[in-house]
C-alpha cells in the first residue's frame, strides 16, 4: 500500500512556534516563526529585547502552562507566573532554561553538592568504605551526628523508650561541616577607652543609643561608666562570651548573649559576598578565616575521614581533580556496585566534556563564574533522553576561551540533532555562525529596539545592513603602537587554587589584558593577589541584586543629588522625593501598581489609580526643578538626563557626572527610573561597571567586562578602557575577546591548559609579539583573528 504524499497526519505539520503580538517589557507587538528542532540564534544589541522575547515570554509561558498542570495544592508551592503580554503562542513545548543565574553561595555548597556527583560518591563510600562507618549520611558534612535516648512520643501519644539511638552524620563538630573557623581581631570590636555610656563598639548597628547596646548597659553585669580596660577578667568575659542567659531590661525578659557569639550568629555564619558592602568590609576587617584545625579544611568527621576504598577517603576523592577523579572510579572494579560506578562515571565525564575537568569536587559554589554555574546547570541535560523539548540558553559562551567555544558549539548541536528545539541568546559571532535560523532584534536598545530587523539564514544576515550584519564579520587589528609602563605591580609566589608559584611584574600605567582557557588560572592570580591590595577598585561578575522598586537612579547614587536639589529649589525636605519614603503614594506605598494575590493562580498587577503609576503623592508632582517635576525626571532616558543636569535652570553637577559615566558605558537609551527586575544581564554590568567606576583608586581590575555586550558596544568598551587609562588609571582585564586582547598594550597568558594542567605564565608581552610566536592556544586562536 503506497503513503500518500505530503504529511500523513495533522500533527507531523506542526513544526513552528508561533508567536503573535508579543508586548514584554520593550516589545513592539512583534511575531516571529522559529523553527522547530532546530538551533535558533537570537541576536541583537544589548537591551534590544532579546531575553524579553526568548525567556520572558516564550520560555516564561511554557513553564506556567506546565505549572497550570498540578493540582491546586502543589501549585500552591509554587512560584505564580503572570501570563506573558502576548497575543497567541502555539506550539510551544516543554522549555528547560540553562541561564547565567550565579549558584547559590551558601557556604555548605559546593560543586559536588549542586550535581549529583557527592550523593553518589557517599553511596559508594557506605558500601565499599573499610572500615565501614555507617549509611550514606554518615559521609555528608551537612548531616550533624547525634546520639539521643529517653522517651518519645508519638503524634497520637504513644510513648516510645528510646535506649541511645544514634543518628549518623558526617559534619565535624568543630567547624559544623564549614572547612572553617573564624577568628575575631578584638581591637576592631570596641575602643577600650570608652564605656557602655559612651558607645565604644564599632560593629555596624551597634550604636550608643541603639537597642543592642542598651541592652549590655542594663544587664547588670558591668559598670556602664566604667572604660572597657579597666574591667575584670570576669567582667571581659561576660561582655565577650556569656552564654545566653535571661535579664530583665525595661519590664521585660530579654536574653542577654556575648558580643562574640552575637557576631558569630549575625554575621560570620553568613557569606561574605551576599552581605551588604559596608557589612562585608567590617567582617573583612574583623575576622581572619583559617582551615579548621581539626577536621583540616575537609569539613568531615574522623570517623568519615577513616572510611577508605583502595587507601582513598571521601575527602581526598573529592580534593581530585575531576578528570583524576573520573579515572580512578574507572580503576574500581567492585560488580556489587556496578550500576553506582557506572552512572558515577557518566556524570564525571560529562563535566569533562564540559570543559569543567579542571574544578574539584570540594570547590565551593559562590566561587564559580558566570560561565562555569551555567556549564554545571547543563550537565543533567548531557545525557538526558528527552526529546522534543525547548533547550533555552543565555549566552552559553561567556567565560569561555576561543578555544572552549568549539566544545560548546558541538555540544549544542548534539542537543538538536536528538531531535530538540534550541534557543540561544547569544553575541559571539562563532556561535551566531551554526544557526540553523537567525533572528535579530533591534534596530537600536531600550526604546530604540523591540523590533524584529531580520529573520532568515547566517548568510542573509550578513548581507543585511542591521547593526548585527554589519559587524559580525569585524575584526579588530592590533594597534600599531603600545603605551610604555609607568611602573610594575608585583606578584610573588602566588599560589592559590591552581597557581603553580607564579611571579609576575604586571605593567601599571597601560591595559593589561590577562587570559588563558577556562580553568588556567586568571581570577586565581588577579582576585587572589592583586583586587585586595590597597588603591585597587575590582569589578566582578557578580550580579547585582534589586527589587522591582530599585531603579538604575537609586543603584547609581543619582537620586540622592537629585532629592537634595529638588529640596533645596523648593524649600522641602529631601525625603519627599522618594517613592519609597515620604514621597510614596499612599494607595501603592510607592510601588505605581496595586497587586492582588490570588493564591495559587497568578497575581493580578493593575495600575495605582490615585497616582496614575507615578509612585508619588500628587503634592510632591507640584514641585519642579528646571520646569520638571520628580516623575517627569525619572521618567528621561539617561542622555537626556545628562543633558538636562548639566546645564541650565537644572544644573546639578554631581547628577552630571553620574549620568556621564552611566553614558560612557552604553546606558544612554536606559530611563532612570526603570526597574531593575527589567534590565538584561548586560545592561546590569554595565550599570554597576559604571557605579564602581565612581571609586577612587588607580588601578581599575575588570572581569570579563564584554559579558552581555554585543559586537557593536565592544568598540564602546575599549574607547571607555583607553579613557580611563589615559586619565592616569591602569587598568587589568580579564578577558577572552579577541578584540580586546588585540586592543591591550601587554597580554599575560595563562596554561597551557585547564586545572593542574595550567596555572603557569606561559606569555607576557604586547600583543603583536604573541600573534607572531603563536606558542600558545591564545596565540593561534589571536592570530587567526587579526588575519596574522
């Protein structure tokens, strides 16, 4: 019997998403087609929409369809997602989103608690370990062990004798499962020489007349005229270390607990990155971090650590490499555990394949980059068999060398090739290169962009004449001539993480481009040795935190010299012009919309109608500054708030300055009062590269600046680099653009490889020099950039 021709059924001809009238954030009811089971490249200017099209409508509605699956009780657990501003979207798939999103910094967490890998190595350790210690939780160092005896009672009241019942856990009681344990520099607690009463602490919140304080005076166990020198040893000890005990304070019981244990609690428990900048730099300046000396920085138990499978304990296997790692679960040949080894094996070697060969088990999560969360986020899809789903990735080659760029690439079109959608946010013109299917956002960013400029082939963007067409095939040129050295910062001996006892004079006064493959050592040598000293300003790939009420005015410190002259031309407090002060609206508290929850079905948001969304009591609106109420001014792109600060009736020379810098990196299209929740990725680096640059220091350490920049503003970038360096700065740049490398007057190359394999200089000088050796992989991939 012959197969008519054509499709044999209706649901082989539904091989599109569709999507009509898109409206998200700064959409112009755009509709698009993307193939299915194919890779599609969106591109576009930074800010253009491209993350409000793929991930905020298209990957956002896929995941609250599925959601809407669940009972009402499990959706009850769940976050509530509002419905994208779209007409219609057909043919969308089950959508599994790989972002750049940093892992969580929890100091318990590290890279082999965030993937399976921990959870199969204890298994493996309860088996096979001799002696054996107990079950898997007994090699886990978040798991306390506990004896307990007595009675039990039962939720119906049934009485249970418990005789010693033991409950393994492998966290060293020392540390409690941390690796480490603080040690706390009194003389930056307190003046000696002043008493309760005159507020001696130098603890942040620790005012004279502050709560925490008060309550220490009205103890009763010190004199509170009395200076802190003079006291007892008793007395010293119950300020510092009293354990938590019961007082009376003002008619009331309180607990009254030592100053050092307090600061344990509140602040040393936490992590140091997540903390705010001032907090972090008093715990920077008060505690000093050493490997605990009883479990030595393993974080395990003794009897975890004397648990050992072939002379190896679960500490030392996962201080391996994972390369060295993945072979020696290779070596064990144990046919109880067969499954366990095997499914062990595949996880390890998918981090290889990766690129991520080089990291250990053991290394803390918060320590990862951008680049590498997202690598380790797809690990669990490497060997996955679904297919026919939606793989939506954001920039899958930030923080990858040229070199690692190919691996990627492969492993993206290994996902389609079983029969998957791909979605990739991306700039670099390598990755653009093996798109199925284009689509290029723009014509400009912000308001500017929000348009569809191009749909079609690779080739057939390069023959248009958008932003992205025109650039793809750039190629920056070596500069004819370096700037010289006006003096060297030294490095001697560096040896942390991977660094194999580097010394290094970097040139100051010049751009420093430092780089190598991913893994080789660079943010070892660069944060660990030189972002502390003093003079030195680091900007770093963390993301910058905000609310729906924080805007780039706020982040930037623009407000406040805006609130001050709105204060002072009318006579009026400065607290007024806020929204989230005394300015607020009172009907939204500030917020411009009303929002109702409705349990587990998404939160309805409708527009504050006593301010109309403005955020403010209209009697705040009345007032004016250079004929513009505070609304208004929040409400002007960042160009033309520069234009309107730096002269006329409203001149604010401080606002000014701010605003150049935010325009200096690219956010002259971003309005002030703009959400921060509604900035890309890229449009938040620069933002806070922008609000840093406003630190005073002469030397300037950036890593990987070009993340979420497209080709275009590259140009931008490296005219803002050589600004700052002819401004007397020296500048250090963690990269691996070619057009930055090829823009920098001295390059210190990292290698030759990744993990042990790097961690070694293996070039330092201009770049004309290493084009012309090619002794390394930078060099080849530099030469054949630049056409050398």
């Amino acid at each position: 019997m012959s197969e008519p021709t054509g499709a044999r059924y209706a649901a082989d001809s539904h091989d599109l998403i569709r999507v009509q009238g898109a409206r998200e954030n700064n959409l112009k009811d755009i509709s698009i087609e993307i193939p299915k089971r194919r890779l599609t490249v969106f591109t576009g200017v930074s800010g253009s929409g491209k993350s409000s099209l793929v991930f905020d409508t298209i990957a956002a509605e896929s995941q609250r369809l599925i959601n809407e699956t669940y009972s009402a009780f499990v959706q009850g657990f769940m976050p509530s997602l509002a419905r994208p501003d779209v007409d219609v979207l057909e043919g969308l798939t089950t959508a599994i989103i790989v972002d750049q999103e940093r892992l969580g910094a929890n100091p318990r967490s590290t890279v082999g608690t965030v993937t399976d890998a921990n959870a199969m190595l204890r298994i493996l350790f309860s088996r096979l370990g001799e002696p054996h210690v107990g079950p898997p939780p007994a090699f886990s160092f978040n798991v306390p062990a506990r004896k307990a005896s007595g009675v039990m009672t039962s939720s119906t009241g049934e009485k249970t004798i418990v005789r010693d019942a033991i409950y393994h856990g492998g966290m060293c009681p020392r540390c409690e499962g941390r690796g480490s344990i603080s040690d706390i520099d009194l003389t930056q607690l307190y003046d000696d020489t002043k008493s309760l009463n005159e507020g001696p602490f130098t603890i942040p919140g620790y005012n004279a007349d502050g709560w925490n304080v008060r309550i220490f005076a009205a103890s009763g166990f010190f004199d509170p005229d009395k200076p802190i020198k003079d006291y007892t040893e008793k007395e010293l000890d119950d300020l510092l270390y009293k354990k938590a005990t019961k007082v009376k304070f003002e008619n009331m019981n309180l607990t009254y607990e030592g100053l050092i244990l307090r600061i344990q609690k509140s602040f040393l428990s936490k992590d140091v990155d997540s903390l705010q900048p001032h907090i972090r730099a008093f715990v920077e300046r008060v505690a000093t971090f050493a490997a605990c000396p009883e479990c030595g920085g393993t974080r395990l138990s003794e009897s975890a650590l004397s648990s050992r499978v072939k002379g190896i304990n679960i500490a030392e296997a996962c201080a391996m490499q994972i390369t060295d790692l993945a072979e020696w679960i290779r070596g064990l040949d144990e046919p109880s555990v067969a499954p366990l080894l095997s499914a062990l094996g595949e996880n390890l070697d998918s981090f290889v394949q990766l690129g991520l060969g080089y990291l250990s088990l053991e290394r803390p999560s918060g320590t990862l980059s951008g680049g590498e969360a997202q690598r380790i986020k797809m690990l669990r899809h490497l060997g996955s068999s679904l297919t026919d789903v939606t793989y939506v990735f954001d920039e899958p080659t930030v923080g990858l060398h040229p070199h690692d760029i190919q691996r990627m690439n492969e492993l993206l079109l290994q996902l389609r090739d079983k029969g998957n959608t791909v979605l990739v946010v991306e700039h670099k013109p390598e990755t653009i290169a093996i798109a199925d299917h284009v689509v290029d956002l723009g014509p400009g960013a912000g308001s500017g962009g929000g348009e569809v400029v191009f749909e079609g082939t690779v080739d057939g963007l390069r023959k248009t004449d958008t932003v992205t067409g025109r650039h793809l095939d750039d190629r920056a040129a070596l500069k004819s001539s370096v700037r010289s050295a006006s003096g060297a910062l030294e490095v001697r001996g560096a040896s942390t993480h991977n660094l194999q006892d580097v010394d290094v004079d970097i040139p100051l006064g010049v751009l420093v481009v430092v780089t190598g493959v991913a893994g080789s050592g660079k943010s070892s040598l660069i944060h660990g040795s030189v972002s502390r000293r003093d003079g030195v300003v680091a900007i770093d790939q963390s993301a910058i935190k905000g609310s729906r009420r924080s805007n780039p005015a706020t982040y930037s410190g623009l407000l406040e010299p805006i609130r001050k002259a709105f204060a002072k031309v009318n006579g009026v407090k400065p607290a007024l012009f806020s929204a989230n002060s005394e300015g607020a609206c009172p009907a939204c508290n500030g917020a411009g919309v009303i929002y109702t929850e409705l349990g587990f079905m998404e939160t309805v948001s409708t527009p504050c109608e006593d301010c109309g969304g403005k955020r403010f009591q209209a009697a705040v609106l009345d007032y004016r500054l250079g004929g513009l109420n505070i609304a208004e001014v929040l409400d002007l792109p960042v160009a033309e708030g520069h234009a309107f600060f730096a002269e006329g009736e409203g001149k604010v020379p401080a606002a000014a300055a701010i605003l150049s810098r935010l325009e200096d990196v690219g956010l002259g299209y971003v309005n002030l009062g703009q959400p921060l929740t509604t900035l890309s990725g890229g449009e938040r680096q620069r933002l806070k590269l922008a609000a840093q640059m406003a630190e005073k220091g002469g030397v300037y350490v950036l890593d990987e600046p070009t993340t979420g920049l497209h080709l275009a503003d590259v140009e931008q970038l490296l005219g803002l680099l050589d600004r700052l360096v002819d401004s007397g700065k020296s500048v250090i740049v963690i990269e691996h653009h070619q057009a930055v490398m090829a823009h920098a007057d001295w390059i210190i190359d990292l290698g030759p490889g990744a993990g042990h394999d790097g961690g070694r200089i293996v070039f330092e000088g201009a770049p004309a020099d290493l084009v012309a050796t090619r002794s390394t992989l930078t060099g080849e991939h530099l030469a054949q950039y630049v056409g050398g």
